[in-house]
C-alpha cells in the first residue's frame, strides 16, 4: 500500500528548465534582463509623454463626435480647451468685482497657450460674471494652475473658480500625473508587507519584487514604443491598471513558482535540480494562466488583439495591449530571471525556515501533512461535497440580484470625483446663473453653402439655449450651440439626438454634431456594442485555452460557469456597496466590460493553478483523492496570490477618480470571493461529487486508477 501511495519516479527535466536553472545558464539569464532594461529602461520614463487622455481620442474614427474634432483643427491652428472662469458674488456682482474680472481677463490672455479671451459677461441675475479663455491643449494644466491663481486674488465676498473642459481637463491630469508614482509606491509596500508575513523570511521578499520592477520597466518601455510608433491609445487609466497588474501577476507567479521549488528543495539535494523540476512541473499552469489573463484583457499580441480590435472604443482596443505588455513581462520575468535569482543567492534567502533534503518528503504524504488547514478544507469537500457546491451556488446566484443596482451609463462631471475639486464647485456656480450647458457648447460643422439653413436648424431644436456666430474656414462653416441642460446631463444628450437629426435633415449640409455631450454619449453607445460583441468572444477564446491545457471538455466548463458565476456575484455585490456603501451616482461605461476582463481572467487563472495540480495528481491517485490533494497542497499559496492581488488593485481605490476606486475595489472584492470561495469550496466540491467524469472525453476520465480507495470512489463518481 505504501508503494502505491508513493511519488512517481523522476526524471531528467527538459527544455527550458535546464538553461535557466543551470549553474551557467542562471548568469545568463541575469545579464540578458540587465542590458534589456540598460537598453529599454530609459523609455519607460517617457510613458507619460505619450498617454493620450482627451475623452475624444478614446473613440473610434467612425464616430461623429470624433469627425467633428478632426474637423475643427480647420477653424483653428492647434487643438484647444475653453477655459470658464466664473465669479459670484449671492448678494449681486458689485463696481469692484467688476473691475477685479476685466483685469483677470488681461491677465489670462498672458497664460502658456491662451488665446483671445471673450469677457467678463455678466449674468442676467446680476450676481455672477463669465470668462471664456481658450488654452492651447498641451499647456492646459499649467495654465489653469496659474488662472486660478490669478482669480482667488479677489475682493471679499467674491468667490471665483476655474471651470469648463479646460477646468476639468486639468482636474483629471492632475490626478493621472501622479497616478503611476502614486500606484507603485502602493502596491510596492503591499506586495512587500504581504510577502514578509507569507514567506516570514527577511530576505525572500526582495527576489519577487526585484523581478516585479524588472518585468514593469520592460512592459513600460514596450507600451511607450508601441504608442510613439504603433498609434496605440494609452491613458492615464490604462497605465495605472498596468502597474497594479504587473505587481499583482508578478507576485502571483511568485508565489506559485517559490511554493514549487521549496517542495522541490525537500527533494533535492541540487537546488539547480529542484529549480528545473519546479519550473517544469509549474511552468504548464504559469504559462497556460497567463495566455487566459492576457486573452481576456487582450494581453496576447495575436489572440488578444483578436479579441479587442473588435472594440470601437479606442480606449478598450488599447487597454488590451497596455495588459498585455504587463501580463506578458511578468510572464517573462517570473519564468526566467526569478527562477535565475533563486538559484544564484541558494537555499539561505528563505532563512530562517529553510529547506533542507529529506528523504521522506519523497512521500506525498509528508509534504501533504505540512497543510493542515488545508488538509482540513479537503476533507470537508471529500465529505460534503454536493451540500458544499449546492450551498455555495445558492449565496452566489443570491447575490446577482444585486445587478439591478448597477447604473453603468457614465458618470456626471461631479460624479467622476471622489471629493469636489474646483472645477466641479464652478460648474455648480455656472449652472445656477447661465444657461445650464454654457462652457461646454454643441460643436456644428457643415458645408458653407448651407451655413444659414444649418443656423435655422439647430436654433429651432428643442432644448438649445442659443447658436453662436458662424465661422467659416476651407468651405466649411462652424457653429457652437449652448445646450439649456447640464453637457452631462440625459436632457442634454437627448438634445444632441434631436440636434443631429434636425441638421443631418438639412439637404446638401453635410452637417455633423461633436463637442463634450456628444463625445460622452458616442462613447457610452461604442461601449455597450463592445461588450455584446466582445465578452462572448473572450469566453470562448479562453474556454479553447482550457480545453487544450486540461484536455477535457467537462473540467472547462465547470471552471467557465463557476468563474462567470462569481463574477456576476461579485458584481452584483460590489453594485449594491458603490450605491448604498459609497453613495456614487453610478460606473463609467466601460466599467463592465473592464471589470468582466480582469475577474473573469483571474478567476479562470487561479482556478488553473488549482486545477492543473488536480489533473497530474489525479494520475496516479485518482480524480477524488487528486482533486483533494491538489486543494491541499495549493490551496495555501493560491489563497496567498489571491490576497496580495487583492491587495494591490485595492491601492486603486484610495485614488480620488471614482472609476479608479470602482475598478480596484470590484477587482479587489472579485478576487478575494473567488479564491476564497469559489476555488476553494465551490469548484472541488462539484469536481469532487462529478468524479472522473470532469476529464471527459479525454483518456483519464476512462482510466482506472489503482490506489487502494480512490479506486473505489472513482468508480462511484
């Protein structure tokens, strides 16, 4: 019976193990990484000189908005932002205040990038005053910093800010300027902090994260190539994401590849051997892993982009390669230059437990007896597995019902911050005392010729307050229509329907509809098609990835439904928290899209971990008992991958742009309900009650595997 029980014998690891594991092979490994990032390292710097983060460039070419942006580079010489400055005064605007708003306004035409400005104009309550200047786009944040400046120098009881696009605009730069710095400091400390009380080692934790750092300066050069040379949209958002992921994956991997080798140590007295054999047995579920990441958050050069050029959205086709330089990197690093840093600093950086040769550990049973929760945890799913999976299920469904409190059709101006910074206070204040979309006009450009038809047109529609003077440039003429609603407004988007199917009515016109309204609402319809179209698509891609890694067709579609399952929970969950919990107004258009990538990607990835231990145990102990030992012997490192994940997109939410706090909490709450219920309890427990059926039709859900009992439980199952 012992012999039955016994590990299988070993032999010689092959292919890449070898040369990275090496005794040269690790030096090489180091060296190349070196003069890659001596090489590379320097671009990484310049990523945010080419992020792109005009709400307008997000769209795709098609959309009438964006048509409309191209189109007014013929009205002007360079791309600008209106600049609204406001004052108020509530008992009614005074000589002095007067006088302080004609001087600001010389004072703004001296701003980097401003042009002419146009008044003060006053209200008709009497109580405020308005100053349109227009900023050249690359000196927006500079010059909105020094206008606000200029305006808090005031007479008592005036109050004034900084609003309109440009106002906004420099908000939301603010923020991505800092946003990279910020995130990495974050998930630097968490990762670091996590890795201490996991690995209780002083030195183990500086290995991973070195690599992490490594793996991020190569994914931050490749993407800034890739946008200077390749035209791939990159944001403030998309980059941020990519430094969360990049420490979160990394660290994953990490931990996976570390747990192996240590196992491994047991069982060598060569650590150059116990690394091959690590990195043979863990390398299939890494690799395997990371494609199912970068599948779903377009992570691949080829299937990821297969996936994602069928967004309109330029943001979400350009948040694919942005992961994927990310998950891939980390990939790279975490198989190669980890493993090479392992070998060479030797079995001491794990002091003070450090792993010594044993030959009992040749034994499953022995290392298996060194998870004692988990040992515990495998025993319950042996002993009540269908009242474990049938349990489970029931809280998950329970909590879709939560989706009917998701509001994912965009977010107000104010609704975009956590906090009300200066241009959401002077939004408020413009809106109690000018027309309501007065700083954020409807841009109309048309052909010349029927200048005074279009003109006729878009006065007429209900719901616009009032049609600027034409201007007129190359035979096109250009009109900016104030809306009466908020430019954020549902009102104000339903007049921008009207208003384009009045002027597209205008024969011979060719009149189209763009400015800040009419971006936001191309860009919700953009979305809601990229998510019809994509999700379905990266379901199946991944589904085929399964396929081929675990050569079953029923083990896949255990692990889609349960993840697709958990990721309806989790936001359905996470709906009812943002709503009642934080009290936001509601998510970004994208948000379920971007939120289905990452739960669904790393719920399928850990759910590889597990269930590719599950398949080469069940080879020689069977489908119930290798299902039990699988969860035993990584059901440790897997719930820790989980919360250092966890961990690091939680550093988003403490970032004060709600779609940031949304997405890091969602992929945050997501994670730690996946690894810690669905991998855990759910998924064994309905392999488990299934038994071998979970490989067919493959060749293991047919064998009979002799070892001793689970022979007899898996011809139950």
């Amino acid at each position: 019976m012992r012999a039955q029980s016994q590990a299988p014998p070993r032999t010689p690891a092959r292919g890449p193990a070898g040369p990275i594991a090496g005794r040269r092979g690790k030096w090489a490994v180091l060296a190349v990484w070196i003069v890659l990032l001596a090489a590379l390292g320097p671009l990484a710097g310049k990523l945010a000189d080419v992020e792109d983060n005009d709400a307008a460039s997000w769209l795709p070419a098609s959309a009438e908005s964006t048509r409309i942006v191209k189109q007014q580079d013929t009205f002007r010489k360079d791309e600008t932002m209106l600049a609204v400055i406001v004052y108020e005064r509530p008992s009614g605007i005074t000589a002095a205040d007067r006088a302080k708003a004609a001087s600001d306004t010389h004072a703004f035409e001296r701003l980097p990038g401003a042009e002419k400005a146009r008044g003060p104009i006053p209200a008709e309550d009497g109580k405020a005053l308005e100053t349109l200047v227009p900023i050249n786009s690359d000196d927006v944040t500079d010059a909105v910093d020094q206008a606000r400046d200029i305006v808090k120098r005031g007479p008592p009881g005036l109050s004034a800010h900084v609003t309109g696009p440009a106002g906004a605009g420099s908000d939301q730069f603010g923020v991505f300027q800092s946003l990279d710095g910020f995130l990495l400091m974050a998930a630097g400390i968490v990762v670091i902090v996590l890795l201490l009380i996991i690995y209780r080692s002083p030195v183990l934790w500086f290995i991973p994260v070195l690599s992490a750092v490594f793996a991020l300066g190569l994914a931050q050069s490749v993407i800034y190539l890739l946008a200077k040379y390749a035209d791939l949209t990159v944001n403030g958002m998309s980059s941020g994401i990519m430094t969360v992921l990049v420490f979160g994956v990394a660290t994953d991997y990490a931990l996976l590849l570390v747990a192996r080798y240590r196992e491994e140590l047991h069982r060598h007295e060569d650590r150059h051997e116990a690394m091959a054999f690590a990195l043979r047995r863990a390398a299939p579920a890494v690799i395997a892993s990371a494609a199912t990441v970068a599948v779903a958050s377009a992570a691949t050069v080829a299937v990821g982009l297969l996936c994602l050029l069928l967004a309109d959205l330029n943001s979400t086709a350009g948040l694919g390669p942005v992961a994927a330089a990310g998950v891939l990197t980390a990939l790279a690093a975490m198989v190669t230059l980890l493993p090479a840093l392992l070998v060479i600093f030797g079995r001491w950086v794990f002091w003070p437990l450090v792993p010594r040769y044993d030959a009992k550990y040749l034994e499953p049973e022995a290392y298996e007896a060194e998870h004692g929760i988990w040992s515990r945890v495998a025993a319950l799913v042996g002993r009540r597995s269908r009242a474990l999976w049938i349990t489970t299920g029931i809280v998950l469904v329970g909590l879709t019902f939560g989706l009917g409190s998701l509001k994912a059709d965009g977010l107000s101006n104010a609704g975009q911050f956590t906090g009300r910074p200066d241009s959401i206070v002077g939004q408020e204040s413009l809106a109690r005392h000018y027309p309501a979309g007065s700083g954020s006009p409807a841009v109309i450009i048309g052909k010349a010729s029927a200048a005074p038809q279009i003109a006729a047109a878009a006065a007429r529609t209900q719901g616009v307050a009032q049609v600027s003077p034409p201007a007129t440039a190359n035979g096109l003429v250009m009109y900016e229509a104030t809306l009466r609603d908020p430019a954020d407004s549902k009102a104000a988007e339903r007049t921008i329907d009207r208003l384009r199917n009045a002027v597209h009515a205008v024969p011979s016109a060719d009149a189209k509809v763009g400015g800040t309204t009419a971006t936001s609402l191309d860009t919700k319809r953009a979305s809601t098609r990229d998510n019809k179209v994509i999700i379905p698509v990266v379901l199946g891609v991944v589904f085929v990835i399964l396929v081929l890694l675990l050569r079953a067709l029923v083990a896949p579609l255990l692990m889609m439904g349960t993840v697709v399952l958990s990721f309806l929970a989790s936001l359905g969950a996470c709906a009812l928290i943002f709503r009642h919990g934080f009290g936001f107004e509601g998510t970004d258009t994208g948000f379920p899209l971007q939120a289905f990538t990452f739960l669904v990607a790393l719920g399928v990835d850990y759910n590889i971990f597990l269930m590719h231990r599950v398949r080469e145990e069940s080879q020689t102990l069977g489908t119930r008992r290798g299902i039990q030992r699988g969860l035993t012997v990584t059901g440790g490192v897997i719930t820790s991958a989980g919360v250092v994940l966890a961990a690091t997109f939680g550093a988003m939410a403490t970032l004060p742009l709600v779609s940031m706090v949304e997405m890091g909490f969602v992929v945050a709450f997501g994670v730690l309900f996946d690894t810690l219920v669905v991998r855990s309890l759910l998924l064994p427990a309905l392999s488990h009650d299934l038994g071998r059926r979970i490989w067919a039709p493959g060749r293991l859900a047919a064998r009979e595997v002799r070892s001793g009992r689970s022979q007899v439980l898996d011809r139950v199952g």
